[in-house]
C-alpha cells in the first residue's frame, strides 16, 4: 500500500501541467471574463508554461519539447477540424482554421508527463529499438491524416507496434526498489487515461464530437486505441531527447542503476510488473 501511494504522488506530481490545463479549462468557464474563454485559456496556458519554467519545475529543455508537442499537435488539429471529425465551440481571436491556438497545449500536457515521468520514476528503457520503434510512431502519426483518404491502419500499426516494443521494458523507480513492465502495456495504460481526460475535456466544452453537439455523451471507447497508439510518438520524441542529453537508453549493458544481486520474481502492482531489485535512497 505504501508503494501505491508512492507511485500515486508521483503520477500526481508528473500530471501537475495537466492539472493545471484543466484548472484553467474549468474557470473560463465560470468566470465572467472579459475576453473569449479561448482566448484567456490560451493566456493561462502560457502563463503556466512560464511559471513551471521559471520555478524550475520545467527544465529549459523539457519546454522546448512542450513547445514541439504543441506544434506536432496543432497540426494535426488543423487537419482533423477541417475534415469535420471534431469542432471547437470558442475559438476567439487567437485562432487559425477553426482551431484554437490554446489546442495545442492540450498535446504539451502529454509532453510535459513523459518528460516529468522520465526524470521523477528515473526511467530507463533495455530492449528498445530505436529507429524500428521510430518508424512505427511516424507511420502512426501519418495514419492520423491519411486514414481519410486510404482508410484506417490502426489495428495494423498496433501490431507493428507490438512487434517493434518486443521484449522491450520500461524500468522506473518507487521509492527505494526498480520495477520494470512491458513498454507496450505502458502505452495502453497512459492511453486509457488519455481517454478519461478527453471525456472530462469534452464535457467542459474544450472541443466536441459531432455527437456531443446537442447534448455531452461519453467519448467512444475506439478513441482510447487512438491515444494509445499517440503516446508512441510522445514516447519516441522525448526518448531523442533523453539520449541527446547523453543519457544511455535501450541499451540493456548500461544498467548501472540496477544493483547486483538475485532478481525477485515477478510480482502484480495493479499490472503486471517485473520488481527487479532494491534501490538506495
């Protein structure tokens, strides 16, 4: 139980943006302003940008990768509102093609977990195949434009996913003991959260389905498949970084943060993990 609530604050700690994006979300909606509500979202996510910087919270460079999110995210906003998939109710004056410039700070917010993840559970990835995994999340994100002109990949990239991620296992860090776990099963895990905060974003009207035009519904469940399949490109943009920054990843001889000894058995923490050995404080 303490492991849990250790690995909760920690969660909580690396969703800090995302708390704060939808903090911002909820009072544009409840406050009397005097601006469009997309318009002061757009204010308040950059403040917070800043301020995390400012604090330190942020490194300079995990917010130039917030930054590239934005990009890599407001270009696929641009796309699928003009194919119709999707439509903002307020886009205010800071907009272009019918999306707001703040939607990009909703795909920042997954940077800005992986980055917080990646430091605050000392991840490290053995078994990862660089450029295959890279390949796949290209093609995953090229499926996202051209599933309109040649028909939906997902299910077949899903399983190039899989066997790309093969025998790979993201190592992370709970208090004073490594675990490890499946880096696919990692993927599904954050794509279902994904999920229940888009239903949450909905709901406070950030964007809406053409099913949601009338009343809220709930988010189909086919779009947690979508998530899933994004956070690969989450994961391989900021796995670049990490290693730019010169840190060894994927390669399983540089496990210097395992400690020798015995490796326990494998053990089940709400999902299938490998506990692979005590850590000091």
């Amino acid at each position: 139980m303490k492991q849990l609530l250790r690995f909760a604050w920690l969660e909580a700690q690396c969703c800090l943006f995302a708390a704060l994006f939808f903090l911002g979300l909820a009072l544009v909606r409840v406050l009397p302003l005097p601006i469009d509500p997309a318009d002061a979202l757009l204010v308040w996510s950059l403040a917070v940008t800043l301020l995390l910087w400012l604090v330190h919270w942020e490194t300079g460079r995990e917010v130039a990768v917030i930054v590239g999110f934005h990009l890599v995210g407001l270009a696929l906003e641009l796309f699928k509102v003009r194919q119709g998939s999707w439509s903002y109710p307020d886009l205010g004056v800071a907009s272009i093609g019918g999306v707001p410039l703040y939607s990009g700070f909703m795909y920042a917010a997954v940077g800005s977990y992986v980055c917080q993840a990646w430091r605050r559970f000392d991840l490290r990835i053995t078994g990862y195949r660089a450029r295959t995994t890279a390949a796949v999340a290209v093609l995953v994100y090229l499926n996202f434009f051209t599933s309109h002109l040649i028909g939906d990949l997902r299910l077949l990239l899903a399983a190039a996913l899989l066997a790309a991620t093969w025998r790979t296992w993201v190592h992370f860090t709970v208090g004073r003991h490594r675990y490890a776990m499946p880096l696919a099963l990692s993927f599904v895990l954050i794509g279902f959260f994904l999920w229940a905060a888009e239903n949450a974003a909905t709901f406070l009207r950030a964007w809406q389905y053409p099913s949601q035009e009338s009343v809220w519904t709930m988010v189909h469940a086919a779009k947690l498949g979508s998530w899933s399949l994004l956070v690969v490109v989450s994961i391989v943009l900021v796995a670049a970084v990490k290693a730019y920054e010169g840190r060894l990843y994927g390669d399983p001889r540089n496990l210097s943060v395992l400690r020798a000894g015995p490796t326990p058995p494998r053990v089940w923490v709400l999902f299938p993990v490998r506990r692979v050995a005590p850590a000091t404080d």
